[in-house]
C-alpha cells in the first residue's frame, strides 16, 4: 500500500499544523515514518519539504514564529479588493526573502 501525507494550506494555520506534527511525533516516530510521500500546498508545502529534507519540527515552528506573521499579513484594505475579486491570490510573496536558504547539506 502506497501512504501518501497531504498538509493542506492556510496561512498561520501551518503553526498549529507543524505543532501537530510535532505532538504526534512525540507520541509515537513511526507513523511519520509510515508515508511514502508527501506532499502540501502552501504553507503545508513549507511543512512537507521541511519534513521531505530531514529539518527538525522544532525548527520548522521557530520558523513559522519567526517569519509567518510577515509572510501570511493581509491587511484591511487588501480585503477591499477581494470583494471585487480584483486580487489573485490571498497572500503577497513579497516577504518571503525573510526565508533562510535551505541547508543544502540535509540531502
């Protein structure tokens, strides 16, 4: 059988995502082990390569802390926009320079 780990998007949501992945990893190594893939959309993305590469949970939740609310801010007057369905997409990528390049060496 072929296990497949989803992590779906949402903004800030993906802090209380990698937390989850962490408590369940806690409780027990071997059902993150138990995926023959995974994969994510968005922040779960964020999460799923993470995962993909080896980079601790703890890692990947100081990362959220650090740089998701810069990331995943959406303010007032964007919303504006959204009634009209004048924006593309819900989040601007203008901030995520703030993301450390990926440590090369995990692979």
């Amino acid at each position: 059988m072929y296990r497949v780990l989803c992590l779906d998007g949402g903004g800030m949501r993906g802090y209380l995502q990698s937390n989850l992945i962490k408590k369940v990893s806690e409780e027990d190594k071997r059902i993150l082990k138990g995926f023959n893939a995974i994969a994510g959309t968005s922040v779960g993305a964020i999460n799923a390569a993470a995962m993909a590469i080896g980079m601790p949970i703890d890692e990947v939740i100081g990362l959220m802390d650090s740089v998701g609310p810069k990331v995943f801010k959406n303010p007032w007057y964007e919303k504006l926009e959204e009634m009209w369905g004048l924006r593309k997409s819900k989040y601007s990528n203008t901030e995520l320079d703030v993301l450390p390049p990926l440590n090369r060496k995990r692979f």
